[in-house]
C-alpha cells in the first residue's frame, strides 16, 4: 500500500469515500467466457471499439495522476489487457505521473511475452483468471483456443519476473466448474499465491445468468474446509472486497467474493473507466459519465477533476443489495466494456 498522503476524500451520497480507479484498456478478448463473452453474442460480426475511441495512453495517464491524490490502487483491466498494443508503456507511465500501486487483471496467456516486461516497467501487482484445472472442463467455461497449460505457463513467467504472490480468480458457476473448487484449492495450496473463488453474478445482459445457477461463498468454504481446514482472516483494508480465510496448517489463503449471496455496496469504493472513455460507479452500470469528450475538448484538469467528483458525490449506486428487490429487467453494460 502507498504511503502517499491522500487528499481530504471525496464521499458519495451515502458516505463511501473514492479509493480505487478501475481502467480497461480494451473491449476486446481471446477467451470467450461463458460467464462474461458468450460466443454467440460476441461472434465474429461483434464490432469491438475503433482504436480511434480508445483513450490513449497520455489521456488515461492525465485522468488518472489528477485523482490520484484520492485514490489508493489503480487496476488495469479489460476485455483482455496485454491486447492492447505496448501495454507495458502505459504502466511504465502511469507509476510516472500517478505514483500509485498499479495492478493488472489478465486470462494469463500472454504473460511468457509480457511478464518480464510489466515487471520491469513497475506493475506491483498481478490477477490471473482460471477457472478450472480439467481440461475439459476449463475449454468449457473459456470457449478458448487456449487450454490450461497456457495460463500455467503464463503463471510460471510471472513467477520468474518476479511476481511471488499472484491473485488466481476462479468464477464459479454451478453446472459447469463447482467440481473445479477442491482441485484448484489443492493445486495452489503452499504455492503463496492466493486463491479467489467469485460467485456467479448478473454483470450485463448476455450471460443467461440465473440465481439458480450461483455456488454461494459459504457453499465454497465448506467444500474446502471439509478437505483442508480453514479458520478466517480479518479483511486487510474495510473496502476489500473477498473474505479471507487461511488453512490452519499455515499453507496459504484462499478468499471468496460474495457480491450475490453477501453483497459489499456498502464499502464499495470503486470507480470504473471504460476504454472509451466513460466513468462508471458501479460494476451493474446501466450508463455511464463521459471523458472523453472534455478530454479531447481541451478541458482543464480544474474542470476534470470537477465533473468526477460531482459524478462521485451524486452516486447512490447499490445494485447487489437491492438485487431481489428489482423485478423488471434492467439494462446492464457487458463485464467485457466495463472492465470487471
């Protein structure tokens, strides 16, 4: 965690304070999840954004050093980050002129080419997605031209780069990876990476999710812990996001993310930035806040900083626990635009 001083902070209209920044650099992807890119919505005639609509990389890093005086954490994201061309240049930048702790989520394929060179540039921290460690299994969920050994060997280069203790997420949907859960917490057990296990969650429109189909967090603990005893570990900051619980025969950690089953909205400090250059308060976005437009209008970074934070002080958003409340359908934005 930095040490910087932050600035007195911005509070939304319910008290939550901004912390962490959320940036996709791209809409585009080469897995497509079930959970998140369904093939048959996101076939070859999807047309992912123009390079034209794209922030580059100067306006992404200006945004991003104004608010960094609130913020705690940057995140980049995607669709699939190391898509975006010299990746590793942004990074580099952005500990330049935001001197934050600098994070980057990833399906791991392209970390043999990238690793070395995010390591290098200044990238503190790496998420690693995988879903499953059968094959069969896991070509299932990803719908990829990928298999598992490719993000294993995406893991082993970040281990040689330097990047001791990787977050390995693993969203669980029931009638397709639940049986992934013992087998994955096995495989990464005294490994020091630390093993996150995500309930099935309503992100966009495409996904056919059903509550029906969510493996609950406490579902997931108990799995584990009838195999390999766990005791819980008291959250590192009151604004992350997993539950956290250790093996008691101290081999490591494993955490679950809750959004369904015990939502988090109420510490919720996260704040989205799409590759198009719109801000989003919330994961279940249904719209968002341009930037772009100022951006590229000449505004001032006094006008910048004006319209996030009367964007962040207007926000009531609290979707996952008014989530049985809502009955009529609601237009969500896709987890591949948005950034997870």
């Amino acid at each position: 965690m930095s040490s910087r001083p932050l600035a007195p902070p911005i509070e939304d209209a319910l008290g939550r304070p901004l912390g962490d920044l959320r940036v996709s650099v791209t809409d585009r992807c080469n897995f497509r999840c079930r959970y998140c890119m369904p093939r048959e919505k996101f076939g070859a005639e999807h047309q992912f954004l123009p390079r034209a609509e794209l922030l580059s990389f100067e306006e992404l890093s200006r945004l991003t050093a104004l608010l960094s005086g609130q913020l705690r954490k940057v995140r980049l994201t995607g669709g699939e980050p190391l898509l975006r061309k010299d990746l590793p240049d942004l990074v580099r930048r952005l500990k330049r002129e935001a001197g934050l702790p600098l994070a980057l989520t990833t399906n791991g394929v392209l970390l043999p080419r990238f690793a070395a060179e995010l390591a290098d540039a200044g990238l503190d921290r790496l998420t690693v997605s995988l879903d499953a460690l059968d094959e069969a299994v896991f070509r299932r969920v990803t719908d990829a031209d990928y298999g598992v050994e490719n993000v294993l060997a995406g893991l082993e280069a970040a281990e040689r780069a330097g990047f001791s203790r990787v977050k390995i997420n693993c969203v669980v949907r029931r009638g397709y990876n639940e049986s992934e859960i013992l087998p994955l917490a096995r495989h990464f057990r005294g490994r020091g990476h630390v093993l996150r296990f995500i309930e099935y969650m309503d992100v966009g429109a495409t996904n056919g999710w059903s509550s029906a189909d969510v493996v609950s967090a406490t579902s997931i603990v108990e799995r584990i812990d009838g195999e390999l005893p766990l005791e819980p570990v008291e959250r590192a900051l009151p604004t992350d996001v997993a539950s956290r619980y250790r093996y008691r025969d101290g081999s490591g950690e494993v955490g679950v993310i809750a959004s369904v089953s015990q939502p988090f909205c109420g510490s919720c400090s996260r704040l989205r930035l799409s590759a198009d250059g719109k801000l989003h308060t919330c994961l279940f976005a249904a719209t968002g806040t341009d930037v772009r437009g100022p951006l590229r209008r000449g505004a001032t970074d006094e006008e910048l900083f004006e319209l996030v934070q009367r964007l962040w002080q207007q926000r009531t958003d609290r979707y996952s626990e008014l989530r049985a409340q809502l009955i009529m359908p609601r237009r969500k934005l896709e987890m591949s635009y948005l950034g997870g």
